[in-house]
C-alpha cells in the first residue's frame, strides 16, 4: 500500500531560513505520538525545547555541529537528518527551503527507527 502524506505547519519552531512542516503518514502524525508519550516527560520536554532551538537557528550559514544535528544514511530515503539532544532525537527530511519533521524516539531505538523511515517514507515528496 503507497502511503498517503499530510503536512502542517510545526508550531514549536519558528525559523527565519526555513519552514518547519510535521507529516503524517496514513492520518498519524508519528513525531506528535511520540511527544504524547514520553517515558520522563518533565526531563524529555526539556531536552525537546533544546532541539526546537536548534531548529530555530538553523540555516544555510549556520551550520549546527554534529553533535546537535547530522546526516542520517537510510537505504531508501534521501536527505534525512537528525536533531538531537542527549537521549532524544527528533528525524526531519530537508528540501530546501523546508524541513519535514517525520520522527521522534529515543536513541536506544536508532537502528529500528532509521528502518521504520526508510519504510514510511521511501518516495516522499511535497
């Protein structure tokens, strides 16, 4: 079955150089599932506000170090890259001038993560 994409504006980042969507595959915004549960949520969101100032001063010649943002290698998507802070890691698709917020877990979970993208969004396009 092909999967059917939604997107609407991520409220949480407001970027001078870039716009922020969030994607729902097949009606699940599957970043906000993740928001909605987090295993220590007064911890987690802080670390969360972190990354969403990351993505507030990201831009073309602001290049974040890899600590906070790097390219992730999947098998079928192109340019996906990771926010992270500590434990947490929020996946977005970049296309320039927007930034596709598709994916957030825990980075215990990377491999299985990177595996679910390549198969929620092999072909995405907006």
């Amino acid at each position: 079955m092909a999967e059917k994409y939604q997107v609407r504006k991520f409220e949480p980042v407001n970027n001078s150089s870039y716009q922020f969507f969030e994607v729902a595959v097949n009606g699940k915004f599957q970043f906000q599932e993740f928001v909605d549960n987090l295993k220590d949520e007064q911890r987690d969101l802080k670390k969360l506000n972190a990354i969403y100032g990351y993505m507030d001063s990201l831009s073309p010649s602001n290049l974040l170090p890899k600590t906070k943002f790097r390219s992730i290698k999947c098998k079928k998507c192109k340019n996906v890259y990771e926010f992270k802070k500590n434990d947490i890691r929020v996946y977005v698709i970049l296309e320039r001038p927007d930034v596709f917020v598709i994916l957030g877990a825990y980075k215990s979970n990377q491999d299985l993560d990177i595996k679910k993208i390549d198969k929620l969004f092999n072909g995405f396009e907006m």
